[in-house]
C-alpha cells in the first residue's frame, strides 16, 4: 500500500491527493511537517519536502508532486489528466506549473508563512503588509482564471485536466487561510465551486491544520 507523507495545509500534497483519487490509486497518509520531521521522513527525502510517496513493499519512493502524477499518469490508464495532443499536453504542463510555482511563490506560501508557520511554529504576529500583498496578487491569478473559464470549458482546454486540480489544490489552501476573496471573479468563483463538488475533493474540506481551524464558509461546496 503506498503512503503520502504530506501535512494538511501542502498544496502540492494537496494537488497530489487530488490525482491519486480520480485515478483511484489508494493510498494511506502519513502526517509529515518539513519544519518537524523525524529521521523516517528525511531518510526518503533528504530535501525535506512534501509530498512523498512510499511504497514499503516494493522499496519505490516517489518525490515530487508533478513527478509523482506523472508517474501514475504513465502506468495508471483511468481517468487521464496530462490528455490530448502534444500542444495540449504541453499547455496542461504550462498550467501546472504555473499554479505550482508562481501562484505558490505569490500567494499560498506567503499566507501559509504568516498565518501558519508564524502562528503554530515561531509563535510571532503575522505582517500585515506581507497578507496585502498576498492578496492583491491572488486577485490577479483569479483574474486569468477568470478569463480561461470565460474562454475554455477547463482551464487547459476542453477536458478536465491536471491544470484544474493543481490550480483548485493552491486555491483550497489560500481559502483555508483567508486569503481568497471571490468579489469580481464570478467565473473563477463558478469553476471553483465545481471542482470542490467533486468527491475526490471532499476529504480535503473535512480536513482541518491542528491549532488552526479554517473560516466557516471552507467546506461548503455552495461558498
């Protein structure tokens, strides 16, 4: 049986748990928090970092979260997420890491640093000019989320695709913490909606950081 060690608030564990579900891949999780791991964790990933996927059976390790759907994407046939020709792989990919690096760069990891980190680990008072920022910027990414849901069915086209679930994965988060506000992005609003309704979704509303409990609106489907 393969284990995610990942940790409630990682939005690439997030993006990862996503993937494994629509292709109906089980796995157990295994909570792993880079900042208190023990020497179990850091033996299959010296780096670190969440998520990692271990297969004891077998002795397989997979790091990374792209290199870990990429993997089941490969040798798992149901329900493909990386779909259609090369360019429209290749815009997939595009979108992926987009929501990956720059939104996580921008906004979730920002937010996850003062309201998460600060809170539950260095015990200090977030700063308020860092959350502006954040949250200015999120606006921005709802704005092109809002334009390719105005101008395709998904985000990456006219499948749902990895694109979507990494995307909803750095939003979820961002959610969590307070940091998304829908006013002005009624499409992006929509989109979202919709990819929480799906019950490869569910398990991530209903979970909840230790210590840091989300806003009342973060598990309903309706919000």
């Amino acid at each position: 049986m393969w284990q995610l060690y990942q940790f409630p608030l990682c939005p690439l564990s997030r993006k990862t748990r996503l993937a494994l579900s629509e292709k109906g891949v089980g796995y157990d999780l295994v909570h792993a928090y880079p900042w208190d791991a023990g020497d179990e964790f850091y033996a299959l990933n010296p780096a670190g970092r969440t998520p990692v996927l271990h297969d004891p059976a077998k002795r397989l390790t997979l790091i990374d979260s792209q290199a870990i759907c990429e993997y089941f994407e490969e040798t798992v046939d149901k329900t493909p997420l990386i779909l259609g020709n090369a360019v429209q792989r290749a815009e997939i990919r595009r979108l992926v890491a987009l929501f990956d690096q720059n939104f996580f760069a921008d906004v979730t990891h920002p937010l996850m640093h003062e309201k998460m980190k600060k809170r539950l680990v260095l015990r200090t008072s977030p700063d308020s000019g860092t959350l502006r920022s954040a949250m200015r910027l999120a606006h921005e990414h709802l704005e092109y989320i809002d334009w390719l849901v105005g101008n395709r069915r998904w985000l990456a086209g006219v499948q749902l695709s990895l694109a979507d679930f990494a995307a909803a994965a750095q939003i979820s988060v961002a959610d969590y913490l307070g940091g998304i506000d829908w006013s002005g992005h009624d499409e992006a609003h929509g989109w979202y909606r919709v990819m929480k309704s799906r019950p490869s979704f569910r398990p991530l509303l209903t979970e909840k950081m230790e210590g840091l409990p989300p806003p009342r609106h973060y598990s309903d489907v309706n919000s």
